[in-house]
C-alpha cells in the first residue's frame, strides 16, 4: 500500500485513540520494523 498524508485533524484523533489503548493496556509500545498502515474512515453519523 502506497503511503499517503494524515490531515492534522486526523492525525490528532489517531493519538488521542492510541493513548486511551495505551492506558487501558489493549495495546504496548513496539519498535518492531514492521507495521501495519492506519486508514481512518468516517461513520454515516460524523464520528
């Protein structure tokens, strides 16, 4: 998948989503050089 630009407001939503999984411990840092790309989608209803 090629890779392609965040806007700010998305990129802001991304963290603040990653922090929260980060704090209720469903996800840990990793410094693996693999990943996986992020693709955010709006809902019909705006979230």
């Amino acid at each position: 998948m090629a890779p392609y630009r965040m806007s700010a407001a998305e990129l802001e939503k991304l963290k603040e989503w990653l922090e929260e999984l980060l704090e209720k411990k469903f996800v840990r840092p990793n410094v693996s050089p693999w990943g996986a790309p992020v693709l955010l989608v709006k809902k019909k209803d705006g979230s």
